[in-house]
C-alpha cells in the first residue's frame, strides 16, 4: 500500500509541475472558431471510392490552412442477395433438427445494413470521429460502434511541440484497434466500399476496444504502440476467476511496424508487422477474434440451425457465419504480416497470422494460423471496374472434452467482380466455396462445405 501511495504521489507531483508549463504554451482559442462550418476534416479518410487503399492517415495535412471548425457527416449502406448452399454429411444428428442439423436456407435478399458516422475537425490538427451502427447482422436496431479522439498538431507553442507534430500522432478512446492490415479491407456492416470481396478473413481480426495509440511518421516508416483493455465492452465487475487463477484484467498490449513508400507513379509498396498480447484476463474475455457487432456477409451459412428444444434459432444468434474463432477469450499472442503492392492496375494484398493462447476455462496453449492471398485487376476509366481472386486458409489446434486436441482445416476460394458506377455507388458479386476439414463428427463443421453466389450494391459517401 505505502509502494502504491509514493507511486501515486510521484505521478500527481510530475503532473502538477506541468500545469504551469503547459498552459502558458498553449495556443488561444480564435473567433474562427465560433462556428462550426460542414466540411471534411483533415487527417480523414474518405467513406468513398477515395478511401480506397488507405491505412493509418498521414501527415499530409500537417500545413493545410486551418479554416476553423468542421463537422463531416458520412454514410454506408449496403444491400446482398445471396444464393448459398451448405451440407454437412456425416455430422452426427444433422437431421429432425437436432443439434447438428444446419439451418434451413435459400435465396433471398439479407437485411439492409447501414452506418453512420460523424467526423469533426475540433480544432487545429484534432480530429474526433464517432461510428454506429443503425442497422446490421446481430444488431437490427442503432448502436454505437465507437469513436475516438485523433492528435496530429499538439495545441502548444515552441518549436519542440512543432517539431513533435511532424512525426506524431495521438489517438485513442473506444475505437477499432489497428492491429494487422486486414481490417482495414474488410467490409464492417454497411460500409463495404474498402473491401473487393464479400467478407474478410476467416479468422477475423477486429475489435474494437479502449485504449490508445501512439504512433511515429517518417518519411514512409511507421511504428505504432497501443494499449487497450482487451475487450469490446468496459467492465468493473468482479467474477470468478479463470482455470489458470486469473482473477485480474490485464491491457493489452499491441505494436506495429512497416514501411509504406509510392515509389513511382505507377508503383506502391507496403509491408507491415503486427504483434498483440494479453497475459490473461478476466471479466468477459478477450474479444480479438470475436469482436465484430455487425456479422457476416454470409447470412446463417453452415450454422446450427435449432435450439435445444428443436426451435429455429433467431438471425441475431448467427452473425459469425463462415468464420471461425479460435476461442482464445483467456490469454493471447498474436502476430500478423501483411503485404500490398500495387503497380499501375494490378493490386495484391496478402496476410499471415500465427497466433497462440486459450479460453478462460483452460490453462493449455493452443496454435492457430492463418494465411490469405488476393490479386485483383482494377481496369476501366478511373478503375472503376475490378476483377479478382481470394484464397484464405486456416489450421488451428481446438479442444473437445478435457482432454482431446484436434487439428482442424478450413479454406476459402472466391472470384469478385465489381463496378464503381460513381465514386459514391458500387454493385459487385461474388463466387465463393468454403470447406470444413477434420473437424470430428461430433461437431457440426464435421464434411462440412458452402459454395453459391452473392451480389450486393452498396452506397457510400
């Protein structure tokens, strides 16, 4: 307790000796400022075809001109029809809708997915952006994605802070964390525009958590250093502890490096590494592979169609369809390493991610991994057509019973097209075939297989 209250003290004592300091190198407020103007803010990425191929925002915008006050209202909302068929043979009770028996499907449209999203230019070299989600997957009715507070120019005077604001960037709050280079190509409820293909990766890396991030800028390097509470929601409450005696939440801690460069002008390169790890938490779990709020764009898709009472489960129960979570809700490492090249219309965009860890009921490590592979050909005036190819694997150690590992596969196959009508208005369709390999006959997966068509028109701004 005494280590506790010296340690308090110390940080109250550093933080009161630069109250001074701070506040008379602080900016003024200017009567610019008395209105808020609509407008894009700076350091902001395009909901449109113009946020294409953009990953953590740059400094570019460091010498604009500050005009005051801006607020940028922005949209995506996205239509599917969908045409899938799945089986499972030889499952154990895949039939008289028993525990295995995959839910009844055919084609049709899926419901609408919507977002809504608010971006302000709070003053000079401050952004805030805050996401929600108005209508999706497993959340039919409005709810709030997130949102977070982004520095560029520090609010101070001196040519230290000047200097600092060239290289730094400060963000944080409850906010998508920017771990790996896979979400920021994925479709994410109805803003669907970033992504080329109908869905992201199997094992699907994305959550949003509190915390912060820091980031240094230089010259076409980048390396970032986060850290958040490992969880989609915040808790305070006090549970049972985990099987390893995890009574605790540990922070997360997560790093990014790589190197971004446009050669020519025909030419960009991009290589980038990832590392993410909690030691062990409690409360309700690590949510890396878990995190999405939104749901698949593959709807009820090789999924245990009945309850245990034989009725047909509700859409909202089956938002993960076609994906897969290695369940490391306990304790976690992982890291992910992506490419993306692109040269004149032809794109690649490639990951790999090995990753390590176990539930809150188990103290043994398992292994999961994952690979993906995607080119595409973006053609026409402006590239506004596209066409392309997804092969994305992954093998991963999974428990059943106390005792019991099994080695378990699954890939992915998909052919895309799309059509940018307008920067703003996108239609594209996908073929797509999906297999389940070595799970055990026990489990619903076990054979199992999904193949068809998805279409989808999308509008964004």
């Amino acid at each position: 307790m005494k280590t506790t209250f010296t340690t308090l003290a110390t940080i109250a004592a550093f933080m009161a000796s630069t109250i001074p300091a701070i506040t008379f190198a602080q900016t003024s407020e200017d009567d610019k400022d008395a209105i808020i103007t609509y407008g894009k803010p700076d350091f902001f990425r395009d909901y449109d075809k113009k946020g294409l191929h953009v990953f953590e925002t740059t400094k570019d915008d460091l010498n604009k001109p500050y005009t005051g006050r801006r607020i940028n209202i922005g949209a995506g909302f996205t239509m599917q029809f969908q045409s899938l068929e799945h089986e499972n043979p030889g499952a154990l009770n895949n039939h008289s809708k028993l525990a295995n028996h995959l839910y009844p499907i055919k084609p049709g449209f899926m419901t609408s997915q919507a977002n809504l999203y608010f971006d302000v230019q709070l003053m000079e070299g401050i952004t805030m952006n805050l996401s929600n989600y108005m209508s999706s997957r497993h959340h039919n009715e409005f709810w709030v994605k997130g949102g977070y507070l982004q520095i560029d120019k520090f609010p101070f005077e001196g040519q230290f802070w000047d200097e600092l604001s060239k290289v730094m960037t400060i963000k944080a709050g409850h906010m998508e964390i920017n771990y790996g280079d896979a979400h920021f190509r994925r479709p994410d409820g109805g803003q669907t525009f970033y992504s080329p293909f109908m869905e992201g990766n199997i094992m699907d890396a994305f959550a949003t958590e509190i915390g912060a991030e820091v980031y240094l800028k230089k010259d076409g390097w980048m390396g970032m250093i986060g850290l958040s509470n490992g969880m989609i929601k915040g808790h305070v409450d006090s549970a049972a502890a985990n099987a390893d005696g995890t009574e605790n939440r540990a922070p997360s801690i997560y790093l990014k490096g790589g190197y971004d460069k446009q050669v020519t002008q025909d030419v960009r390169l991009r290589l980038t590494g990832s590392w993410y790890h909690n030691g062990g938490t409690n409360g309700s779990g690590l949510t890396l592979y878990s995190g999405d709020r939104t749901g698949s764009n593959y709807q009820n898709i090789m999924e245990q169609g009945y309850n245990a009472a034989g009725a047909l489960k509700g859409y909202t129960e089956m938002r993960s369809s076609g994906r897969f979570d290695p369940n490391f809700n306990g304790k976690i490492d992982a890291v992910m390493i992506n490419g993306f090249a692109k040269v004149q219309g032809l794109e690649f965009f490639g990951t790999y991610e090995y990753a390590t860890g176990y539930s809150k009921n188990q103290t043994e490590s398992r292994v999961a991994s994952q690979y993906a592979i995607e080119g595409l050909y973006r053609f026409g005036k402006n590239e506004n057509l596209y066409g392309g190819l997804r092969y994305n694997a992954v093998n991963a150690e999974m428990p059943y019973g106390a005792t019991t590992i099994e080695d378990v596969k699954i890939d992915r196959f998909a052919v895309a097209g799309g059509w940018f009508i307008s920067r703003n208005i996108l239609v594209k369709a996908e073929y797509v075939t999906q297999s389940y390999k070595d799970f055990p006959n026990t489990d619903f997966r076990h054979n199992g297989k999904f193949n068809g068509v998805v279409l989808e028109a999308a509008i964004s701004f």
